[in-house]
C-alpha cells in the first residue's frame, strides 16, 4: 500500500476525529476508499474502536430515489439510532462518476433530504469528518492525470498541520480583532463589516471544530459590505459550470451581478430566498498544498492565495450568543485569487499583499 | 445492466425477503456486489421501504481484526441498536478474494465473534437473506470462466420457486411421516432415525424460514444412525480441502474415519466436542439449477442428486417442543452425489432412485 493511504488514515482518525479506545465509528466507505478504507480500518483496530461499515454510492442512491414515488418516511429508526449511539462518522468519499446522480429529479432529492433531518442532524452532532480519497473520477473532474491528482491530493492532506493550526490562530486573532476587512484586487473592491463576529481556526480536526480533511482556512460570517467582487476560480454550482461571477452589493445586498458562464446558475441561487442575496460567509484559505482550483469545492476554498464569499446562511460557530446570523437555504461558495497587486486589509492595514502574509 | 441482476434483485426482495412498504432493509454490500446492490435498491424505492447500506469487506475486516489487540467490545451499542430496528437484513457477499482475512489469528476471529453474539442474534432476528453476487472470486473458486459463472449462479438462483416450494413441501410431508431412512449408495449404507422429527420446506423465502438465495432443500435431524458413508463432493472444510470422506456410525456415534485428503481436517471437526461425532443435519439436495460442486456451501448443499450430512448442531425448526436437538459447535456439512445404483428410503420405500424422485 502507498504510505501516504497509510498517512492519510493516520491524520483522519488522530488528528482529525480524536478516535479514542472504545469509540463507536461508523465508516462511510465510497465505491473507490476502499483501499483508504482498509487503512482507517487498521488504525480504528490499533485505537480499540469498534467499527461500522456503511456504503455510500451514488449508483445506488440513483437507483432508490428513481424508483421511489418521491415521499419517504421521516428518519428512519434504524438509521437515527446508529448515528445517535455513533462517537464518530468518517465519511471517505470516493466515487466512479461525480455525475453519478445527475439524472434524479431535483424534487425527488429534496423530499429525501426534508425527510432526513434527523438523520442529518444526528451526523452532525458526532465527531464527524469528510475527507477524500483520489479517485480517476476526481482527478478527471479536476483535469489531471491519476498520479498528478494523488500527488495533489495527498499534498493538501498530508500537511503539518500542528503548525498551520498555530498561524491561523493568529489570524483568526487578528480577524475577531476587526470591525472592517477590505479585499482589493482586479475586478475587486469590496469592504465587509465582521465586528464582533468569531472567526473560525479551520484545521481539519474536530478539536478545532473543523470538519473537513484537508481543511486550512480561517472563516468569520460578515454583517454587511458595500462594494463589488469578482469570482475568478472557475467553479461548479448546482450543476452548472459558472466563470468569472461579478457581484455588486449595495448595504450588504447584492444589486447586480453578471458572469462569463453560468449567470443563469448564479440567479437562481440569489432567487433562493432573501438571505441568498447576503454574503454568509468570508473564508481565507491557507492551504500551501493546495495550488490550483479542482473542481472540488472541499480543496479549492482552502487554496492558499485565495478569499471565498459565501452567498447564503452563516455558520452558528462565528455569531455571538443572542444574534442570529444570515439566514437561507443555500450556501454558495465563490472564490477569488488574491494575486499580484491584491491587498487584503484589516482595518486599513494590509495582513497580505499580493497573496503574501505579512509573516511569511 | 444484465436482466439476470434484475431479476435476482426482485427474487430476492419480493419472494425471498418480502419486503413492504415503510419496511427497514439494512442492504449488506460485498465490494465487488455493487452492480447486484444496485439493482436492490430500485427495487426497495419501488416498495417504499426504506434503505441503508452497510459495507462487508474481507480486506476491511482483516485490517481492523490483525491491528487490534484482540480484545473487543461486547455488542457495540450503535450496531446493536441499528439491527434490533431493521426489519430485514440482505447479505449480497460477493469479495474479490475468498482467503482475503486467510492470515487473521483464529483466536482474535473467536473473540470478536464470541463479543458479538447479540449482535448475530439480532440479525437472526430480522427477515435475513443470504445471497451472492457472481464474482470472478467467485468463478475462481468453482474453477469456471466467468460468464460460465454467471450462468451457473443465475440458473441457481432464477428458479420457479413456487414450484420447486410445492415439490418439496411433498417430500417434507412425506419425511415427517417417515421413522426411518435409509441412504444407499456406492460406498455408503447408512440408516438413520428420524422419527418425530420436523423437516423444513427450505426454498429461499423468510415465510418458509430458509434464509439463503439460493436454496432448495428439504432437511431434518436425525435422531441417531447406523452404518457407514462416503462423502464424494470435494468440500473445504476450515480453509482445509477434503476429499472422499468416509464415516462409520455406531449407535449414532462417529467410530471410524478416513479421507483421500483432508482427514486431519475431519479429525479437528470430530474433536470438536461431543456432539461433533453425532449428526445435526440430513438434508436432500432439490435445485436443479445447480448441477455441479463450486466449493461454495451455499450452493453445493443444494445440489439436486445429492444428500448432504452435517456433524454437529442440529437445527431448532427440527425439535419438536421439550426436546433437544444434537448440540455442538460445529455443523459441517459433507455431501455424497446420488448416482447410478443410489437409493433414498423412507421407512424401506424407494423415494428417490439413481438420483430421480419417483413423481420426476
């Protein structure tokens, strides 16, 4: 086996999901982890955890949710137990086919996921973690060659991540330090208000309440902006390639908006609800092994280099006791590359200049 | 997708496990069953019941059970919980290597199965089916091309199994009625008493209690057996071949034994405990889908043309109510062909000749 399947298990359940003795991990094994699996498998056997196995594949979820008739019973008890007695869910993606799914009808997919959040919830309340393992599938979506792509992927995952965790603690200070964080760039002049919002030390591991491996980013949930922003890491929303999003936001509302590609796909998120029309999230990403956009929104917000807005609900971890933040059904995530002559400011003080943290 | 897939899935949903709307179906996946599993789940969307898939990986197994220390958890709650809700529980076995856990301590296989008898019971206690997927691990075994397999396995498992149901509830009636029978064959001459004794009408479906697809059988347990046998089916008993096994009964007690190969393999089954030198099991082989030894239990013991014989535990469904059935922990099958010259019979009544029921 490749010591870095090795690697990759080793960070997932130590660093990343805190697996102690006599834990109870459900697994969540794609159709192609399986050789990442058998490794979590050896390190969940060394820890003394007990271990369950389930399958995610999107071939088979095609296939039920096709030949359902599209109402589903509401968390079903066989599945809210296990997650509710679970210490820990692992979801190893991994797939044949990212459009594997493609073909299920929209309302289908939504009625199973309204009837599921329970379940969801349940999940979310263990020490859950997702992460990926290189597949053809993901190195053809991201454009690359299989070896090219697991050299990528295992560049992102396999950081030290001790000491990224300690240089976003820093700007994750700096940031709940601010009132108004402003990003320059080409195309790009947009000020965001963030005063009193927590930031979010996002360094794939649940003791940092971070979720997702690799991750390497710090996160904060803007009260306004004033503004416009363009979007120029290419991404995939809703199933829809979108190039170049131009957002213009006017007391924190977006007022026009324009893209190269994919306009349609960016009105129709904005059409979602009133909250769509907000920013939810400002998300720095710091991730050095990371150092080009894959198509895989989980790898392309941590790119370092990098800012992502998020059109759409807030996450609870950055709002104070006793406020609310953004509220609506969508989170989507748009990404700029801070290059050559961008700044990024905290208070009227740059923190980075053309990609570059003052401290690096 | 091959029509066969199709049609094994809806075999096994509807005739085997009938499943109904709102049921819970835990769908057990073998790494290489995902074609069959996916043919499963349409038709559990079709039923409305509702579905989770768990993961049954050798590979998985052999990593986690040679990592650990040995010493496992009894009945882990999140498992335990899960399987006490399900209503039923599909097996579709299907790996890619039939020695993948060969090199797992056997005492480390013992433990984890002894700290898991709650969770077998309540997997017993679901309408559970056992079937496979054609593999070419499988095809490996059975020393067979793969598509020659794949006919095999379907002509198995696609039977008019109301039909076959009815002939063998014929024989059924006919061997609860018996006291005595008695097999005769080239190198085999054995009585056996089966007076009092339940047979069971095992033709693939939950509402007969037989829980493999394929089945077609009809057993019992003897009471006791006199004479002698020879086993000509080559079988792999405990990872080991054997071939030829001849046993001699007296007053019901294994007294002498011999085979072309493997005999160290029987002796280990005889030592086993008492009830290992006494027969748990005579079955009557009834598919005539399955015309040939694969070195698969599953589907050798069904064989149509043959008697199969088990040292060991005998089956509750075949003790009357305040009696005891032959106790052990082992059952190991053994299987003689019924050929030209064989007799089966009841009570001195010829039911089968040279391998041919009298009503054929």
């Amino acid at each position: 086996m490749d010591d870095r399947v090795e690697a990759h298990a080793e960070t997932l359940v130590d660093w990343s999901a805190r697996v102690e003795e006599g834990d109870d991990v459900v697994l969540s094994v794609g159709p192609d982890a399986h050789e990442l699996a058998v490794a979590v498998a050896g390190k969940l056997g060394e820890r003394g955890a007990n271990l369950l196995c389930t399958y995610a594949s999107g071939e088979i979820s095609r296939a039920y949710l096709r030949a359902s008739e599209g109402e589903f019973d509401a968390d079903p008890d066989f599945e809210l137990a296990m997650l509710e007695r679970a210490d820990a869910y692992l979801s190893l993606g991994g797939g044949r086919n990212s459009a594997a799914t493609a073909d299920v009808p929209e309302e289908t997919r939504n009625a199973y996921d309204r009837a599921r959040q329970g379940i969801r919830e349940a999940r979310l309340d263990t020490d859950w973690v997702k992460t990926l393992h290189p597949t053809r599938s993901l190195a053809q979506r991201a454009g690359m060659a299989y070896e090219e792509y697991q050299d990528f992927l295992y560049s992102a995952v396999l950081r030290d991540w001790e000491s990224l965790a300690a240089e976003q603690e820093r700007l994750k200070e700096l940031l709940e330090d601010t009132e108004e964080v402003r990003i320059a760039n080409e195309g790009t002049d947009l000020t965001l208000d963030v005063s009193g919002r927590f930031a979010v030390n996002s360094c794939a591991s649940v003791a940092y309440d971070s979720h997702n491996l690799p991750s390497g980013e710090v996160f904060t949930a803007p009260r306004a902006c004033e503004g416009h922003v363009t979007f120029d890491v290419p991404m995939t929303v809703n199933d829809r390639r979108v190039k170049d999003v131009y957002l213009e936001f006017e007391d924190g509302e977006v007022v026009d908006f324009a893209a190269a590609q994919g306009e349609s796909a960016i009105e129709g998120v904005l059409d979602t609800d009133d909250g769509a029309r907000r920013l939810g999230e400002l998300g720095i990403g710091m991730n050095r092994g990371i150092d080009r956009p894959t198509d895989t929104i989980l790898f392309d917000e941590k790119m370092a280099g990098t800012v992502h807005l998020a059109l759409g609900r807030a996450y609870d971890d950055c709002i104070p006791e006793g406020e609310t933040g953004n509220q609506s059904a969508t989170h989507t995530d748009l990404i700029t590359t801070m290059g050559q002559g961008s700044r990024l400011e905290l208070d009227g003080e740059a923190v980075q200049e053309n990609g570059t943290f003052r401290w690096e």
